[in-house]
C-alpha cells in the first residue's frame, strides 16, 4: 500500500505531464497543427509606431502592385480593337460575336497583362446559347472591365 506522500507525488506527477501537455510543452505525435497558417494579425496599437508604419508601407506597395496590374485605356483600347478585328461572323442583331480560336489569337496579341482573361474557364462562364459556339465581345470586354 503507498503512502500519503506517495500518492501526492504521483499526483502531482500526472498533473504536471497533463499541464505540459495541454500548455504545449510537450508535443504530441500529430504535427500538422503545425502547417496551419497564421491568418490573423492584430493592428498596432498607437503607441507601435514602428509597426503602423510597416503595414503603411506594406499596404502602399501591395496597392501599388495591384495598380499595375490593371489595364489603362490605351491598353482597354487595344484589347476592343483587337476583339473587334477577329469577331465572327454572322452578328447577332447588332452584337459582335467571337469563336475561340479567335479569342485565342487576340489572347497571344494582346498582351501580358490581358493574358489572365484568355482562358477557357473564361470563354466557358461567358458561352451561352449561340448555335456556333461563340461569345459576346461586349461581355467579355465588359467581364475585363469589371475584372481587371
């Protein structure tokens, strides 16, 4: 039979390797807690002058970046002429139409930063009912717009 002082010390032992472990000291066998990404940081406090002025900085450059990517209007007016040299014929009332082979080859001309528009995920989600497999030049040029 143990002892009073026995059984204290066991039981101080088991509430130590249980604190361990639920306070992280110890870790368990499952390390993929570990590759989760920290999602959240908390904003600065007032008197962090240091950090506001690094996520200034890195919110200036991050929508600098996001700017340059967008088209201006010369490169928005290259990308309507080049859709409106390659649409297909026969019109639909008054509305231009494209196939894809076309819109692949005003994909190569149009440049870099248009390339992310030409794809057939894209050509997909504007395709509706037209009997020769074609889309709307206005919807894609208006799908551009909104996009980029």
């Amino acid at each position: 039979k143990k002892s009073e002082q026995e059984l204290k010390d066991e039981e101080m032992e088991l509430f130590t390797k249980y604190y361990m472990e639920w306070k992280g000291g110890k870790k368990s066998d499952n390390i993929s807690y570990a590759n989760i990404p920290r999602f959240y940081y908390r904003l600065p406090a007032e008197d962090e002058v240091l950090l506001q002025k690094l996520r200034e900085e890195s919110r200036a450059v991050f929508l600098q970046r996001k700017s340059r990517e967008l088209l201006d209007n010369e490169e928005l007016q290259n990308l309507w002429f080049l859709l409106d040299k390659h649409q297909t014929s026969p019109m639909i009332g008054e509305e231009a139409m494209i196939n894809y082979d076309n819109f692949l080859k005003v994909g190569e001309k149009a440049g870099p930063k248009c390339k992310q528009f030409f794809t057939a995920k894209i050509f997909a989600k504007l395709l509706h009912n037209d009997p020769y497999g074609r889309i709307s030049i206005m919807q894609f040029f208006n799908y551009v717009m909104r996009k980029g």
